[in-house]
C-alpha cells in the first residue's frame, strides 16, 4: 500500500457556501485531528472507551477547533473515518466548520501547524487510486456523472447559492413556477373555473426575470475567480496559432481558426484538462492595433485577461522572421508566470534561436506545433510545473492557499465516499454549470417572450418556460415536475 | 390448464385486457361479480379531456377498444383548449352510460376466444412464484396468466354520514377475501379513498336557472377509424353552489365522513368532495356544478362538482341550495369509498409483478383513478400478458415516456408509485409537444400493427393518412382517392410547420432522454451489495428494479449520489466483464 506523508485541504470551494470541510488524510491523520479539535462534552461520552479516533468505525463529533496558541477558531464537527474504510484507505479526519474563507483558513493553518502538508490538487483521489481504492474508470464515471446534465449534481450546486446570487435565484425561480402553475392548471383544467393565461403578462415577467438572472450570471462569473483556480491567457499577435493552440490543448474545437488576422474578436476561454488540473485558458483577440471597433474591444478585454490571469503563454510564429511587436507583446506578460511558445515548428524554420531568445529574455521557450502537436507534451508539462510549483502559487489570485482541495460536501453535505472524488475538477464543473444555467435559463426566459411575440398559444410558450425551470432546478436542486402538480392542486380548485 | 389468461375484473381495465389477450390468440377468460358492471361507468359518464383524450386516442391507435365504442355512443362531444395550442387540445364526450355498457358487453361476447363469467375471486393459485390460477366461489380456475383488473372492489367500503358498511362501488359486493389473499402473497398495499356525487331526477330541475352548454358538430372522434354517425347531441346544464350551500356545508362538518376521522384513505386532490372543496378553499364565494344527462333513455342525471360523502339529510339540504335544483329529487345519493390498492412499484414496466410471474396488476387496483387510465393499463397488460404466452422470444410491449401518454402513466406507477389516486394530466408529461391527440396513431399505429391488434382496416387507413401528409409535405396535390384524410393531413403538416422550433426542441429533449433509457441494467444485480449507495436506495432500487439507469433516476427517494454510485458500479461491471472476457481468450 502506498504511504504517504499526512497531507491536508480545504475540501470544499471557498468564498460561497455555508459549510467549509477540511480534509485530512495520512498516517498523522489521527495526531492532527486531536491536536486541533476538542470534542464538547467530552466527560458524558464516558462509554466511548475508544476515544476522539477509534481505530475501527466511521465517527462523528461535535466541538471546537482550536490553533497552536490554543485560541478558538470555530466549532466545527469532525468526522473519522479510519483507514482502510476510508476514500484514500488511509485515515481520513475531516473537520466541517462555517463556511467563509477566513475560518476555513485559519482551520486549515492550524492543521497544517498540527503536522500536515498541504495538499496538491487531485492528490486525495490520487492516493486513493493508488492504495486501489477507486479505479481510474471510476474517477471518470465521476465526472462524467457530474457532466450528465441531469437532476442532480444541482443540489451539490446549490451550496454555491448561499449568499446574494442565491436568494436572486430562488426568487427568479419562484417567480417561473408561480407562472408555470397557472398555465399548467388553464391547460389540464379547462373547464373549471381558472382564468387563461395572459400572455403579454407572462412575457413581460420573463423578460423581466431573464434580465435578473443576466445579473446573477455577470455577478457569478465575477465571484467564480475567487476559487475556480487557474487561468492560463494565450496571448501573441494575430495569425500565430493561438486559437488553435487552445483548441490543440482543449483537444476539441472551440475558438475560430481562420487564415485571416483578427477573427478571434473576443476573449474566449475553455476549460482544459491538463495533466488531471482543470485550466482556464483564455484566448486573447490578436493584440494589435485595429481601427475595427469590435476588435478594440477585443483587445482591450485581451489585456485584462492577461492581467488577471496565473499564467501567461506568449505565442510567436516560428516560421516568419522576427517582428519587434513579438518582443513587446512578450515583455507585457508577468515574468515569472510566462511561457514563450515557438509555434508552427512544422513548418521552416524563419525565427533565428538569438531572436527567440531576446524575445524570451531568460523564460521557458518551447518549440510546439499546434497543428501536429508536436511539442504539446513538453507544454502542457510546464504549465504543470508552473501551476503546482511555487511559482505558480505565489501569483494565484485566491492567495497563498489553493482555494479547492478535494471537494467532498458538494454531494451530499458530507462523507459519501464517492463523493469525494471529485477534487479540483468537480468545483470547477460546477463553477461553470452554475453560470451555464443561469444563461441558458435567461435564453430560455426570452424564448418565452419571443413565442409569445410570435403569436405562440401557451402549450408552446410553456415548453421554454418549462426549459428555464428545469434548468434553475438544476442549479438550486429544487422544483420538479412534480412539484407543478402539487401547485397546481394546491392554488385551484380542480376536478370534479 | 383451462385458459391461456384470466382477467379478473371487467371494468375498463379488464374489457381492454380481456380483448387484447383474446385478439392475440390466447384462449381468455373475463371473470366479473356481475354482468352487470361489465364497462361501468361508475363516476361520471363522460370521457375525455387533457391528457385523458390523449389516453383514448393512443388506445385506439394500439387497437384498443375505448375509443370506437366511445365514439359510438356518445350523446355530447365538444373540442376543449382550441386555444391553447396543439398540444393540449382534447376531445371530451358525454357517454350514454347504459349504451356504452351494452356495447363493451356485446364486444365480449362476440369476440372469438374470450368467454365471461360471473364470478367471485377469492384468491390467487401460485406455485414457485408462478400464477397458475385462481379461487373463486365457483370453483378453481387454472391458467397461464392472470390479469387483476379489480377496481375498487378490494376491501371497499362505502361512508355515507354516520353509515359505514363493506361495499364496493354501486352496492355491489366488496372484495374482501381478494384483498387479504394478495397481502398474504406479501404485496404492499395503501388504502385509498374516492367519491361520488348524487344522482337526480331530471324532470325536477329548474333549467331555466341554469346555463346551458350544447355540444359540437367536431369532424372528429376518438377513434383514427373514421368520423363518428351523425346524431342528436344532448346538453349539460351549468349552475353553481353559494354561500348558502356553504353555510349548510360548513355547519355539518362534524357529520362529514371525511372530517370526523371515519375515513382514513387517502383521497385525490383533484377530485375533492364538495366538503373539502370548501374546508380548503374558504375564500371562493362559489363553485360550478354541472348537471350531465347519463343516457338517452334515462332521466337520471348526475351532478358533476358536488361529490360527498355526507349523510342523506344534509345532501338534500346542501344540493337545494343550489340554483335550479331548489326542488330537486335524489335518486341515488352520494357517496365516498374507501379501497385497497396495491403500491405499483412492485410491478416491472410491462404491469406484471415482479415477484410472481404471470401475475398482471391493472386500472385502479395500481393506484390510479379515471376510466381512461384503467383502459390504458388494461390494454399493456393484456398485450404483455398474451406476448409472454404466445411469443416469449420476443420483448414484451414497454412505452416509454417519449412515446405516449401510457408510457408516462406507467412509468410514472411503476417507478415513482403512488401516494394518492393518481391522474394522469398534460402537465406530468415531459415531452407534452410531440404526444399530441392528433398524432396518436403516427406515434402508436405501427407499433399496434407489429403486435397484432391492428387489423387491416386500421392499417389501411393509416398508411392513406400518412400517404396524404407526404403528398402535402412534397408539395403536392392530396389525390382524390385520399381526399378524406386531406384535412387530418393538412393539420398535420401545418403543426409541424408552424412550430417546427418547438418540436425540434423537443426532440432535442428526447434525445437526451434517451441516452439514460438505453443505458440498461442488467437485471440480476443484487442492490444490497451495493455498499457506496444509501441504505434507502438499496432498497428502493432493489424493489423496483429499474431496467435502465433513466428509470433508476425516476425512482423516488434515490439521491444524486446514489445515481453516480449506480454509475460507477455499472461501469466497474461492465469493466470486469470485459477484462474477464479478455483473460478468457488470452487464457
Ligand atoms: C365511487 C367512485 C367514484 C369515482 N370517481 C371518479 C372520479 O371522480 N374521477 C375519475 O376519474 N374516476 C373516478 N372513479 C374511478 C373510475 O371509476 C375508475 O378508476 C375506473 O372505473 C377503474 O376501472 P377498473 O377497470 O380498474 O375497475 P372497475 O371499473 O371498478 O371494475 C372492476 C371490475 O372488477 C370486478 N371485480 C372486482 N373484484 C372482483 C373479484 N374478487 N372477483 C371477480 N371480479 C371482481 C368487478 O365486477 C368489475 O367488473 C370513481 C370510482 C368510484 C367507484
Ligand atoms: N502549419 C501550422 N499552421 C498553424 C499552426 N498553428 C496555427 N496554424 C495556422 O495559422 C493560422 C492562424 O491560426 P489561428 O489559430 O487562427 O491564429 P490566431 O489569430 O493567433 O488565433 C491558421 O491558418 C492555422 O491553421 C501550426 O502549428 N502549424
């Protein structure tokens, strides 16, 4: 069996939601956890003979956590769960305090003052692939799961909801059953006494909700930097290869490739799996300057993007000769963070080695081909390397602490052990679901409005009404169709 | 062995299932208390409406009975929703009660391979899980197949004010023994609750104080086998309680069945009485009430919005409050009753049980309530029933939610259960857009044909109706000889048109849907092993057996990680059953 050192994280994204997990997992597991936490009552649990830790059986305990100094931190509940029962089959303390990066912090310092390290990303799951605990299909029926859009991974969602967003959500939501329950009842009922739908009324509300949830989604992509993780900007000047780089490394195709400069107007950014990290890459409009007003804009947004982003790639075209702007648009990226890419190494060679050396100016430079990904290994291994090392940490913009170790309440508030398998890349799909539905539902919401424009009867209009309700279902885990009935059965008198 | 299959029950349920076993070559026969409840009516005579027009239409597409018989003796029929879209527009009829019964009897009698009798079941025969027969007071029976289609005759007992007696519905005998012998073969079973309003006389009502409401000339029926005869319809009359019939409601509560705790079943919420209608919607200063004709022949009329369960000196007072009925006769007063059902989740897709082979459970002994959806269960289980005899090599019938309104019902029983009466309505159907009344027979028909109740004549006429939508869809002339299914094709091609965004929208659901259906479970799977799923998804997945993960997700109380252990597990399976396939031919 693989033994590890002790290592620990914050199981559960930070910022948003009301319960922060602390994972800790190792031989020191059970050191750790006495050290830093104090069950209540500990006197009247006189029968437990086996203590805070028993060597067999998953236990569960409220008290207090307390630092090195021995000031309180929080209460909290700790749940044992001892080796090889466990996710990883080593011992596992988890430590469920409030939520709020803060406390989770502080929890988390004083366990890794307790004796543990921290934790790399994917590290939990891991170990527990290598002490043969989950198998590498598993991991991927995992994620494939959280990737099924069905009913549920929304409830796991839902802890996002906690805060501001949340109550904006839940009263869009309401708003959309209250009028699906009317027109389900017109419908099914139409002999009782229930007054029809009034359709300009209904288009006006979605109109009026789907601008609300517009809101919510600006304010979700904005709150989602605050724990997503990394982000990786594609920058260099137009017709290097940057878009097909990102598709190259996102292994599907995304972002427009076009054989003329400047076709990707906009930022567009991916999510890419590399090395099991989930990574933000954003592709930058081709940073020159443009009398197209669209394209100013693109590459105004291009230059924030690289400001906020962890990790720069500067793209240069290998096989035309040198260009000033190369050097320039290289010289703007943070330098420690960046990685010089020569591409189109498939092609000859034109860009000398001093050249790409004054343009690299002492960074990693790599020669890769996004189109026979060539060299794409050697890249991806580097972003790796940047992203887990030090440098890397230093420059992300959650702080010194990585924000997500393995998310493991997400699933059911706890310690389902499949649930924890997760890590990194389940808070990462749910960032992104989260902001999907919210734009989905608003489509669906001036889909309604349109139909109703159109001239649509109700049992079409109802069919996007239903769409945006099913898709905010998902994201609060609440509201099914059968909740409709009960509504409707509940306001009208119906039936004979 | 006497029989292929017995249907016990020949209410809608038992008519549809006694017919389809019999048109499928097995030799049937129908057992019922008395000839006389043959197809009763026993609530409103009337069919129809959202969802449950739906219901008719895919009946009849299959080559059930329900629709034509309907079509043949309906004295009122009017379009409901025209203004609702597609989607929701439903047909609903007034039935002459009487003719509608002596027409489904006729249908019985004539039809080769199927015999009646009356006959009290008692019990179940069962040997090594296998139904091979049944108990009556007539003697033993012996079959292949059972199909219960019993009603609410299990345990029935009938509430009128402070009386209580065992009854099942219409003074008819309850099902006492029945009921206690399906507990002993260890089904779960909930108790349930229904009622029914007075019947009066017609020549005692005041119409002149009422609303009339005529019927339609439609160029429709239920039934795809052409447009019914022609005929006089018969009105309905609309007039509504008020707050004196509230008052007398209110001040008699404490002689309410429902209210006094008497009743313990649990009732529909759709189809509350009069009472409750009033206990639960205080603020309403008044409700409709409908006086609908139940025959040509018969003054009898029954009066639709006011069912109780009252004693008979507050019936009479509440119901000549009522405008127009101030001096009304009662014929048949009111009534609530109580019934046992079994939990239908007990049942596989196809309604047989899964613990005892042959048996089939159908109608509203599964927990449903409504003429429609017993038709609809009795129709499946009786095509299963005759397939597992007649054809075991090939699968048996399963809708699924994406196909018809039966497939949501059932689906619906089977997966979810049930804690009330359940009624089917649009709204429960995810794909309500592509299940329309129009296109029943372009969704159901072929199916129907591959089984074997369509005959030639359904089928010729199907194959001109789609004809006629080609001809219209490639632009063309609709030929003379198709003339007569020009408008229904016209219709059709014009919805498809028209909100062809919907409908591809739709589809786009469907697919999705799909992928989890296709994904099958394999059958022998022992839940209890299944130690990363709660120990409530254990045991709701190993009651329902769920053929697909889709259907896994359906059953109630199964949580989203239980579906992603499900998963998993499923993919490990699958896994090792290929390593282990490897190993073999390596080794
Ligand atoms: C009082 C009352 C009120 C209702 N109100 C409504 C309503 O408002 N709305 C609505 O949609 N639906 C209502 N219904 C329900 C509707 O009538 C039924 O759902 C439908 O008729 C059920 O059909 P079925 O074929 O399952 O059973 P039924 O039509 O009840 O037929 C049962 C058959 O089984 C036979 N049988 C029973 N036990 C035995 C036995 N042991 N041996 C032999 N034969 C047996 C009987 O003779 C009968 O032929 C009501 C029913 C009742 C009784
Ligand atoms: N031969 C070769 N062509 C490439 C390579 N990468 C990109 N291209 C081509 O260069 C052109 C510009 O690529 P694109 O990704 O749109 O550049 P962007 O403007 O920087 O996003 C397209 O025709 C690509 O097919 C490469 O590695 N080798």
């Amino acid at each position: 069996m693989f033994r590890g050192d002790t290592i620990a994280a914050i199981a559960t994204p930070a910022g948003i939601g009301g319960i922060a997990v602390i994972r800790v997992s190792g031989p020191g597991a059970r050191d750790v956890a006495e050290r830093v936490f104090v069950p209540a009552r500990a006197s009247s649990d006189s029968g437990d003979a086996s203590g805070l830790c028993p060597a067999k059986g998953w236990v569960s305990k409220y008290g207090h956590v307390y630092d090195g100094s021995g000031d309180l931190i929080d209460e909290a509940i700790m749940s044992w769960m001892p080796g090889p029962s466990s996710y990883t089959r080593e011992d596992v303390a988890e430590i469920s305090c409030h939520g709020g990066t803060a406390v989770a912090r502080a929890v988390l310092q004083a366990v890794l003052e307790a004796g543990a390290r921290i934790a790399q990303p994917g590290e939990f799951t891991r170990r527990a692939f290598l002490n043969g605990r989950i198998s590498l299909e598993q991991a991927e029926a995992v994620l494939s799961m959280i990737n099924a859009r069905t009913e549920r991974a929304r409830r796991a969602a839902s802890s996002f909801l906690g805060g501001r967003l949340g109550a904006k959500v839940r009263k869009a939501q309401e708003t959309i059953v209250s009028l699906m329950t009317l027109i389900e009842a017109s419908l099914d009922f139409p002999e009782e006494d229930i007054p029809d739908v009034a359709l300009k009324e209904l288009a006006d509300e979605s109109v009026r909700i789907a601008s609300l949830l517009e809101e919510a989604w600006r304010d979700a992509s904005r709150g989602r930097i605050l724990w997503e993780g990394v982000s990786v900007a594609i920058v260099g000047r137009p017709n290097v290869g940057k878009s097909r780089l990102l598709n190259a490394l996102l292994g599907e195709e995304r972002a427009i490739v076009s054989e003329s400069p400047g076709t990707t107007r906009d930022v567009v950014s991916e999510v890419a799996n590399i090395r099991g990290i989930p990574i933000r890459l954003i592709d930058t409009a081709g940073m020159r300057d443009s009398a197209d007003p669209v394209e100013r804009i693109g590459v105004e947004r291009a230059r924030t993007a690289l400001k906020d982003a962890d990790v720069a790639l500067a793209v240069v075209d290998g096989s035309v000769p040198f260009d000033r702007a190369d050097m320039e648009i290289a010289a703007q990226t943070p330098g420690k963070h960046a990685i010089i890419v020569i591409n189109k190494c498939d092609l000859p060679e034109e860009l000398g080695r001093e050249d790409a050396q004054r343009i690299a100016a002492g960074r990693l430079c790599l020669k890769v081909s996004a189109l026979t990904g060539e060299g794409l290994d050697r890249l991806e291994e580097a972003i790796e390397t940047l992203v887990l090392g030090d440098g890397g940490r230093g420059s992300n913009s959650m702080g010194p602490l990585p924000a997500a170790g393995e998310g493991g309440t997400w699933i059911n508030g706890g310690h389902s052990e499949i649930g924890m398998g997760l890590g990194r890349e389940g808070s990462e799909l749910l960032g992104m679901r989260r902001e999907d539905c919210l734009r989905r539902a608003a489509s669906s919401l001036r889909d309604v409005a349109r139909g109703v424009e159109e001239g649509m009867p109700p049992d079409m209009v109802s069919i996007d009404l239903r769409a945006a309700m099913d898709t905010l279902g998902e994201l609060t885990g609440e509201t099914t169709r059968e909740d409709i009935v009960d509504r409707v059965f509940a306001q009208f008198c119906v039936g004979k | 062995m006497d029989y292929d299959v017995i249907v016990v029950g020949l209410g809608h349920a038992g008519c549809e299932a006694a017919l389809a076993c019999a048109r499928l070559g097995c030799s049937t026969i129908g057992l019922t208390v008395s000839m006389d409840n043959i197809a009763q009516m026993s609530c409103n005579p009337s069919l129809g409406g959202p969802a449950k027009a739906h219901l008719i239409r895919e009946i009849d597409a299959l080559g059930g009975e329900m629709g034509i018989a309907a079509d043949e003796t309906f004295i009122q029929m009017r379009m409901l929703n025209t203004s609702k879209g597609p989607a929701v527009r439903a047909i609903r009829a007034q039935i002459d009660k009487a003719a509608y019964q002596t027409r489904m009897r006729r249908t019985l009698q004539c039809q080769p391979g199927l015999v009646v009798k009356e006959a009290m079941v008692h019990d179940l025969i069962v040997r090594d899980a296998k139904v091979v027969g049944v108990r009556t007071d007539v003697g033993d029976i012996m079959s292949e197949a059972v199909i219960l289609a019993t009603g609410t005759h299990l345990g029935g007992r009938v509430h009128m004010g402070e009386m209580s007696y065992e009854s099942g519905p219409d003074k008819q005998p309850s099902a006492v023994k029945l009921g206690s012998s399906l507990r002993r073969h260890g089904f779960a079973m909930n108790r349930f609750k229904t009622g029914t309003p007075a019947r009066i006389d017609g020549r005692t009502v005041d119409y002149s104080a009422t609303k009339i409401q005529l019927g339609e000339d439609l160029p429709c029926g239920f039934s795809y086998l052409g447009r019914p005869g022609p005929r006089e319809q018969i009105p309905c009359w609309q007039t509504w309680t008020n707050e004196r019939t509230h008052k007398v409601i209110l001040e008699n509560l404490d002689r309410a069945p429902m209210y006094t705790g008497a009743i313990t079943g649990t009732g529909p919420r759709y189809c509350p009485a009069i009472e409750t209608k009033i206990v639960r919607f205080p603020d309403r200063p008044r409700h409709q009430v409908y006086v609908e004709p139940q025959g040509r022949q018969d003054q009898e009329m029954y009066l639709a919005g006011v069912s109780t369960s009252f004693p008979v000196d507050v019936q009479e007072k509440m119901i000549r409050t009522i405008r127009g009925l101030e001096d009304v006769h009662i014929i048949k007063y009111g009534y609530a009753i109580e019934y046992d059902c079994i939990d239908p989740t007990q049942l596989a897709p196809t309604l047989e049980s899964l613990e005892i082979g042959g048996l089939y459970f159908a109608g509203q002994i599964n927990g449903t309530s409504g003429y429609e959806e017993a038709a609809a269960q009795g129709l499946l289980a009786g095509i299963n029933a005759a397939m597992r005899i007649m054809r075991r090599e090939e699968q048996p019938l399963i809708i699924d939610r994406s196909e018809a309104y039966i497939g949501v019902l059932i689906d619906d029983l089977v997966s979810k259960g049930v804690d009330e009466p359940y009624r089917l309505m649009t709204a429960r159907a995810e794909y309500r857009l592509l299940l329309r009344q129009d296109n029943a027979d372009l969704r159901l028909t072929p199916v129907g044909r591959r089984v074997g109740l369509v005959g030639d004549e359904r089928w010729r006429r199907f194959s001109a109706k789609r004809e006629a939508i080609e001809a219209i869809r490639g632009g063309q002339e609709v030929s003379d000889a198709l003339q007569e299914y020009a408008d229904e094709a016209a219709e059709q091609v014009e919805i498809e048109t028209k909100f062809a965004g919907y409908i591809a929208k739709q589809r786009r659901q469907v697919e999705e849907f799909r992928k989890l259906e296709k994904w099958l479970i394999p059958q022998g799977i022992d839940y209890s092993k299944l130690t990363r799923l709660s120990r409530e998804a254990r045991e709701r997945l190993g009651a329902v057996r769920p053929l697909s993960v889709g259907q896994a997700s359906r059953v109630s109380g199964i949580s989203p990680a239980d579906m992603m252990a499900l998963t998993v597990h499923l993919k490990e399976m699958a896994h090792a059953e290929r390593s282990g396939e490897a190993a073999k031919r390596n080794g």
